[in-house]
C-alpha cells in the first residue's frame, strides 16, 4: 500500500504542469477580455477593403413648393372702426365706399377728409354724414377721418 500511495503522489508532483504543453513548453496564461476589447481587436486585424467604397450620390431633391403668393404690402385696401388714416401710408389712395352706418345708439356717422393730422375745422377738405351706402374719394398726403360706420373696402 505505501508503494501504491508513493506512486500516486508521484504521478501529482512529476505529473505535468497544466501551464505546459505536451512537449514540456510552457504555455501563455490565458487573458481575459471584455466584449467590447474584442471587437476593437477583431476591427484592428480585419484586412481592408481591396475594393473603394462606392461614391456617395445624393437622393434627387424634391422642388420646394413656390411660396403662395401673398398679400400685396403696403398700405390697406380695406379697413374698419372709428379713427383717423394716412392715405398712402395707413390706406391706399382711391374711392372707398361703405355699406352705411353701424348700428349703435348714437347716430353720429361721419366722415372727414383733412389736409393734415391737426384736428382743426380748417384742415377738413370735405366731410358728411353716413346715411347709407357712402363712397368717398381720397388722395395720397390726405387724412381720412371715419365714425360710426360699417368696413370700408376700396371700390376702385
């Protein structure tokens, strides 16, 4: 029994290092990487393209939609409510009618043409009263003066 015990813990003391090949070389320990070390190392070893890469060609471009066309700037072909208008900066010039007074308790419905913004009875041009349907003509440099009556859209 003690031969057989001598020759077992032999064979484990001379028996082969696990860090050694067959032929008695030593091995490399091996390393441990993460997944993201191997795919760097498999991109660093991968062989490059024989081929160039196609050109890049850009889709067709769709035409931008034309813009609509829009409202003429400048001064106003139409207006509403009470006030006082520069013709040619606020309005344009022109014959403005009417559909006639706004309904309301007062019936003080009037219009003004004015030579300058003052507000004095000497720069009115022309005025009137609103009755009914009302057109008035006015030209660039004059003020007109509006109260109490319904939109005014330009006629001509």
């Amino acid at each position: 029994m003690t031969a057989f015990g001598a020759l077992i813990i032999g064979v484990a003391i001379g028996g082969p290092d696990v860090t050694e090949d067959k032929a008695g070389r030593e091995r490399p320990a091996p390393t441990v990487t993460t997944p993201s070390q191997a795919a760097e190392t498999t991109r660093a070893h991968e062989a490059p393209a024989t081929e160039p890469a196609p050109a890049r060609t850009t889709a067709p471009s769709t035409p931008s939609p034309s813009p609509e066309p829009t409202a003429k700037s400048g001064p106003a072909t139409s207006f509403k409510g009470d006030g006082q208008y520069l013709v040619g900066e606020d309005i344009d010039p022109g014959t403005y009618m009417t559909a006639g007074p706004a309904d309301g308790l007062f019936p003080n419905r009037y219009w003004a043409r004015h030579k300058d913004a003052s507000g004095e009875f000497s720069s009115i041009v022309a005025n009137g009263n609103v009755q009914g349907q009302t057109r008035v003509t006015v030209r660039k440099g004059e003020y007109l003066e509006v109260k109490g009556c319904l939109p005014w859209k330009k006629a001509g």
